[in-house]
C-alpha cells in the first residue's frame, strides 16, 4: 500500500489526534492538525483516498473521519515516534514470583490505566523426588516433590493391580535415573527403556509422567489480570454495553487471553495486536500491547496492556517495555 508524503502525514496527524480526544477528525481539525497548508478540497481529496484504501471510516452521524484496524496498524507499523518518558522510579521488589506478578499487573494497570495482564512463568516439570501408595486396588497415589521443594499429590488409575512392593520398585527406579530431568525428558527416556522394565511398572510409570507433565500445564494457565473495571470509564465501551459484555467475557475465558499471549512470548520485544486485523483479537474495539519478560536470562512468560484500539500507543509501548524489564529483574536471582 503506497502512500504518497502528503497522504502518510495528515493519515498520521488524524490518528494523533482521534486517540488524543476520541471524537471523528473533521478535514478543518486535520488541516489545522497537520501543519500543512492545503485547501480543505485537497484535503477532502485525499480523505477520500484513505477511506477508499480501507485506512479510515466515516461514523454515520458524523462529517468526520475515524481510523480502521487497517488504519491503526499503518501508524504504529511506521508512523509511531516514541519519545522517552519518565514513568517516575516504579519498581518491584524481589518477592515470591506469584506476589511479584500480580505486583505487576496491578503496575501495567495502574500507569496505563486500562487492563495490566500477566502470565505466570511456566513452571518447571523437574522432580526431585517420586513416591508411589497403593490407595486401593488399581488407584495410586502419587507424590512429587519438585525442585524446589513443592509438593503435589495426584490419584492415577492403573490398568492393573499393583503391589506396594511393585510401586516402591517403580517409585526407587525413577528415583535412581531421572530426577532433576525434565517430565519430557523422562517420558521420552522411559519410552526407549520400555523393553527393559517389567511392562507394568512400566505403564505405572508412564501414567504418572503423563499426569505430572498435565499438572504443569494446568499450573501454567495463571493468568493475573488487573483493572477490568477500567473499562468501564472509557466512553469507547460505555456507549455500547454489547461491546462491554464482550470485553468482560474475554476476561473471564482466561484461556484465550492465554494464546492471545503465547502468541506475543514466542518474539522478543514489544508487540502490538489492534483488535478486528486478524482472529488474534477477535474484537474491534480491543488492542493488545505485550511483550515476554525473562527469569536469568530465559524467556518465561508474556505481560501485556489490553485497552481499546484508541490508546495512546507510544506511551502504551513505554510502559509495557518498563514492566517487563522490571518483572525480569524482580524474578532473577541476581549473584
């Protein structure tokens, strides 16, 4: 899409000014806006153009014009200029991870003053130790003690009966070979090792491997999220309660959200998804601005600002990029 100087300068200057004061840019405002001396029929012009390219839409009560999806993405892909500024000395003490996330969110909500969310650092599947007790005949429980001295207990259902004689030899096995591997590391051990064990101590194994790598993807789904009753102020939401409804309801399946986020952690840096361009952020009136913090050095998680698409996107950028560096900070154990 190529837009001449003229064109990119006064789609810039409407963007600038509809997140600035959220009501449709007439072509007086613009040219006023836009520094440039051009007739209003030259300006109406390339209105015209924008709109036709699909960049900018007419409201149906109003003269002015009002950025698209398409539109939006254009200016933070090469329009946007970020000028440093200081957010004040915020930060976030070192402190349990799950304190220092929803510490996190509350910050991502609180500067930005829309929704801070935060997802937990994936927990690791390590174990450092294994124990298997038989509960009754083909229920066992299984006890796993992770690195970090976290315990969880899990009831698994056996093809068959075992013996506690059988489960201590099974629990003394994984205990001798695998510890401080991670689970799918050893589920993946165990299959090549298969052929040497007893077949059912095998599958006795495999059951509580499959279900502790399950515990952790299950431990993964945290997310924090904070502020979603800012939405509530904002004039974009508050005129269409529907829009709203559907806001709310995103929050609540926390899931989506989570790819929504996962999709963001897999790059580095800042990114940017303007609700309606694509099936990432099924709604028009929601942007996303995320990016992954690390813990020692090692991409762990995503944090982002969920507001609406008219947000100020540079300063969403800043904030964005502060929390996530003080996140990483808070989390890494520094020597």
């Amino acid at each position: 899409m190529m837009l001449d100087d003229r064109s990119k300068l006064l789609l810039k200057a409407l963007v600038e000014r509809y997140i600035a004061d959220g009501q449709p840019v007439g072509s007086r405002t613009l040219s006023k806006a836009s520094g440039l001396e051009l007739s209003p029929a030259t300006i109406r012009n390339v209105m015209s153009d924008l709109e036709e390219l699909g960049l900018i839409v007419s409201p149906h009560t109003s003269a002015g014009r009002v950025p698209t999806a398409r539109g939006y993405r254009l200016f933070v892909d090469t329009m946007l200029t970020v000028q440093p500024q200081q957010f004040g000395a915020h930060s976030l003490a070192p402190d349990q991870p799950q304190k220092v996330i929803t510490n996190a969110a509350n910050l991502l909500s609180s500067l930005s003053q829309f929704v801070g969310v935060v997802i937990a650092p994936r927990r690791t599947s390590a174990f450092r130790h294994m124990e298997f007790l038989r509960l009754s005949e083909r229920r066992v429980l299984v006890i796993i003690v992770s690195p970090d001295g976290d315990v969880q207990n899990r009831v698994i259902y056996t093809e068959v009966d075992h013996s506690q004689a059988q489960l201590l030899e099974a629990a003394n096995f994984l205990n001798s070979h695998y510890v401080g591997l991670d689970i799918e590391q050893v589920r993946e051990r165990l299959h090549g090792e298969v052929e040497s064990l007893r077949s059912e101590i095998a599958s006795l194994m495999a059951a509580a491997v499959t279900m502790n790598s399950e515990a952790a993807a299950e431990a993964q789904d945290e997310v924090v999220i904070a502020g979603e009753r800012n939405l509530l102020k904002l004039s974009d939401f508050s005129s269409d309660m529907g829009n709203l409804r559907r806001a709310f309801e995103l929050f609540e399946q926390k899931a989506q959200i989570m790819r929504l986020l996962d999709i963001a952690g897999q790059a580095e840096g800042v990114r940017i998804f303007i609700g309606g361009e694509s099936q990432v952020v099924p709604f028009e009136e929601l942007s996303i601005v995320s990016a992954p913090y690390e813990v020692d050095g090692k991409l762990v998680g995503t944090l982002g600002v969920i507001g609406p698409t008219r947000m100020a996107y540079d300063r969403m950028i800043q904030i964005v990029d502060i929390t996530s560096k003080l996140v990483s900070n808070a989390l890494s154990h520094h020597k």
